[in-house]
C-alpha cells in the first residue's frame, strides 16, 4: 500500500511540474533575439506565413506554437555583397509583406510601449536587427533610414570586418584585415557610429566583433549593450565566444547576453568534426555553388542531405543550460537571455529542433529550481530592459 501511495504522490508530483512550466513559459514574455529566417526568405524563396515543418526552424505558425512572444529578424549578407543597403531593405520589405498578410498574428513595434500593446493583442512583436555595419554603407542617413524601418539593434560586424570596426574573425586571425586607421577595433568614424545609434535608441550589438572592438564599445556607449547571439568562451573557447572579462563588462554596462544555439559554440571538438564532414562532401557542395548558390546554404543542403552524419554532431541539450547557467553564476541573472540563431545556424543542440522547443529551456530552468521571476527575467524580461534603456522617449 506504502507503494502505491508513493507511486502515485510521484506521479502527482510530475503532473504538476509539468503543469507549472508549461504554465510560467506561457505567461512569461520570450523574446529571441537573433533569427535568419529572411534569409531564407532571400536565398530559398521560402514563405514565413507557409507550414514549412521539416524544411527550416521556423515559420509563423510555429512562432505562435512555441509561445514566441518579441523576435528580432536578422537582416543578413556576406562582406561581399553588392549593394547591401538595397539587399536589407529588400529584406524588410520581405518582412512587412508577410505581417500585412497577417494582421492578427504579427506586427511590427517602434519600442516597447507598441511591443506591450502588441502581446496584449495576442501577436508577435516583429522588430529587426541589422547583422553587419556594412549594410548601411558607411552612411549615418542610412542607418537612421534602417532604424525608421524597425530595427533596433545593429551588430558593428559581421565575420568580415568594415572599415570602421574589426570583428572576431579578423582579430584572430594574424593576417585578419584592419580597419582604415590600421589597427583593431572603432576608428573615430566607428565610435560615431556608436553615439548615432545611442541618440536614435538603437542597441548596439557586440555579437561578431573583436575583443578590441568590444572595449572600444565598452568605453563610448553611454547606453546599455547586448550581445544578441554569443556563448561562453570559458566552457567553449570559440572566437565568437564571451570571455569572462567581457561578460562581467556587459553586466557593469547594464546590457545582455544572449545565448547562442550553434552547437559549434557548445563543444570546442565539434568545429573539428564539422570540417571533416564538410571535406568529405566538398564535391557536392562546390556543385552547388557552382548553380550559384551562396557556400553556407550549400553547406546547409549537405547537412539535410544526410540527416544521421549531422545528428551526430548536435551537441547535448544539456549543453544550453550550462551556458545560461555559468553567467548567471558569474554575474547574475540579469544578464542572460536567449539568441537562437535559428535558420541562421544547422546544428542546434539535440531537442531543439526549432521554434516550438524553446519551453524545453523553461522545463529545464524550472527542474534546476529557479523561481518564476528570474525565468521571466532570462526568457526575455532581461533583455527588455535593455531595450527600454535604450529608448530616447
């Protein structure tokens, strides 16, 4: 008889857990920070507002069902893109045909007052962010013109450096590119960069640059920063990756970390890994890109092609929660949220597929015992606060 009571106390007691994350992940407001799906819109021709199940990480529907709440849409190009500033826009227009198609599911806000009236009304709250300097040209009237067309965050660089700033990629590499002054990290013109995006209330983002360029930000911004979709370089020491320091200085600076799903940024063997899975199908991934398609799509088409060589380099689910959990140890949990880079990335952790297992993160934070509060504050409440800072009105 004593079994069978304990038995069913356990049962009640799962039952209720299950009940209670479910519940503080639908009240909570999530806010992902960094997703490549424009890109896909770009590249694939693929619809936003279609069921594409199987074919990307996200579409509409699924934002709905993962209790999606504020999304940042990544506007993306290489270094090398023609004309970027035309490139981006193309990509918002792509964004606002789908949210006048949908009127009752998404919208896009200004700030955060239009954000809160949004998720009263049941829709997504759309803004953008800019991944890359180079797509406004080196032209403060084009940065402005993005920001009058939603985005609220920039990334100085993206892996290319630009004239006025130099990314992780390049201050890593010992023949990395400079910027035009010959060194690392903001020129004077980088640094105006900065204050432009302060006095329009714009994030500005450190996810990409250089260390240098970091603490280049660090000492011009008077406005909280964020990182809209890095990791933890202390448990995996990736170039794209936080440093200690670094993450203490975001925390000082009143900004964010947002944690990044690339399994690359995880485990440090997968990079290794990932390369001999690359050069064994480097045949076929030069044939397409021969048909013109851009290398990481083609690269992304072989990892779909074959599905079990790529699982097998999805790190452990487990893995996402280390890192949410080793800044909040190191600095607090004011300073962690999420940037999955879905559809922007093809190896997320194992168990998050796409957009509908972000309440697997809830689950999780609720089994490690943290109150309703402070996962309010990690699933998104941390990072709106960013954004109000950063708000000029």
């Amino acid at each position: 008889m004593k079994r069978k009571l304990l038995f069913f106390s356990l049962v009640a007691t799962l039952q209720l857990s299950a009940q209670n994350y479910q519940k503080i992940h639908n009240k909570a407001i999530l806010v992902d920070t960094h997703n490549d799906f424009l890109t896909q819109t770009m590249e694939k021709n693929f619809v936003f507002d279609t069921n594409l199940n199987g074919k990307t990480h996200s579409d509409l529907n699924r934002m709905k069902e993962g209790g999606v709440d504020v999304q940042f849409f990544s506007v993306w190009s290489d270094g090398d893109k023609l004309n970027p500033y035309a490139f981006a826009n193309r990509q918002i227009d792509s964004l606002d045909a789908v949210i006048k198609r949908n009127p009752n599911k998404i919208v896009k806000v200004a700030n955060s007052k239009e954000l809160l009236k949004a998720l009263k009304q049941n829709k997504i709250a759309a803004l953008i962010g800019v991944e890359g300097g180079h797509q406004f040209e080196n032209d403060l009237s084009k940065l402005e013109a993005l920001y009058n067309r939603g985005t609220r965050y920039i990334t100085l660089t993206w892996n290319n450096s630009t004239s006025w700033a130099t990314s992780a990629s390049d201050e890593t590499n010992p023949e990395g590119e400079k910027n035009s002054e010959g060194k690392n990290g903001l020129t004077a013109f980088g640094k105006e960069v900065v204050q432009k995006m302060n006095s329009l209330g714009m994030m500005v983002d450190i996810s990409h640059v250089g260390e240098q360029t970091f603490y280049d930000v660090i000492a011009t911004t008077k406005k909280p920063i964020i990182a809209s979709h890095s990791s933890v370089y202390a448990l995996c020491p990736h170039p794209r990756n936080l440093k200690d320091d670094q993450i203490k200085a975001i925390a000082k600076n009143g900004g964010v970390v947002q944690i990044n799903f690339n399994s690359g940024f995880f485990d440090p063997t997968v990079g290794g890994r990932e390369s001999a899975f690359l050069e064994k199908h480097k045949a076929e991934i030069d044939s397409l890109v021969k048909t013109g398609m851009h290398p990481f799509l083609a690269q992304a088409a072989i990892y779909l092609k074959y599905t079990d060589e790529s699982e097998a380099l999805r790190v452990p689910f487990e893995m996402v929660i280390q890192h949410i959990e080793y800044v909040i140890n190191l600095v607090g949990v004011d300073y962690v949220g999420i940037g999955s880079d879905f559809d922007g990335i093809v190896l997320p952790p194992k168990q998050l597929d796409d957009v509908t297992d972000y309440v697997k993160i809830t689950k999780a934070l609720v089994e490690k015992g943290y109150s309703e509060k402070d996962i309010d504050k990690i699933l998104g409440g941390n990072l709106l606060r960013v954004l109000k800072a950063n708000e000029t009105n």
